[in-house]
C-alpha cells in the first residue's frame, strides 16, 4: 500500500463549527491540506464556487493522502460510503 497513493473520497458536512463558512475560510484556519473540488447539494454534483458556504449534509469531494483525508474529514464532518477507496492514483504527485 502506497503511503502517499491519491484517493478521493466523499465527506458529508456535519462539524456545526464550520456550517455558514466557506472552505476557503476552513482550510486556512484548520490546516486542511487536501482539495476539495465538487460539491453535492440538492443532489447535484458541481464545481466548488468561491461563494459557497457549507450548509447542513453537504457532501463535498475530496482528494488528498489517504490521512491526511482522515484529519481533513474530521474537520468537516466524516466519509459517506460514495466514493470508496476504488479510485486510487498510485505514485501521485502530492497536492
């Protein structure tokens, strides 16, 4: 198991703390290290807009190391069961 193999996973917004911001704002006052580039909501996967705020059970999409994904995830809430560890980049480039 490659230690720093890219995986991307699904995480469902929970946290209360960060509901109402915006993820640029999370990252940068958690250290969140991993990219987030969709978001689901209303059931509609789309592109990450810079006006976005997270509202209760967004799910977002999330790339990165499988731990730091573990930190990063807990930071926002936790893993839904879409977007398993299937899809795997082995010998990725680190974001």
């Amino acid at each position: 198991n490659d230690p720093h193999a890219i995986i991307v996973r699904h995480v469902r917004c929970t946290n209360p703390e960060i509901l109402g911001k915006d993820l640029q704002a999370v990252a940068m006052s958690t250290g969140m290290s991993c990219r987030i580039t969709r978001i689901l909501r209303d059931g509609i996967l789309r592109p990450l807009r810079s006006s976005d705020t997270l509202v209760p059970n967004d799910e977002v999409l999330m790339i990165g190391e499988q731990e730091k994904l573990a930190h990063d995830a807990a930071i926002l809430g936790h893993f839904t069961n879409q977007g398993s560890n299937a899809l795997i980049f082995p010998g990725s480039v680190r974001l």
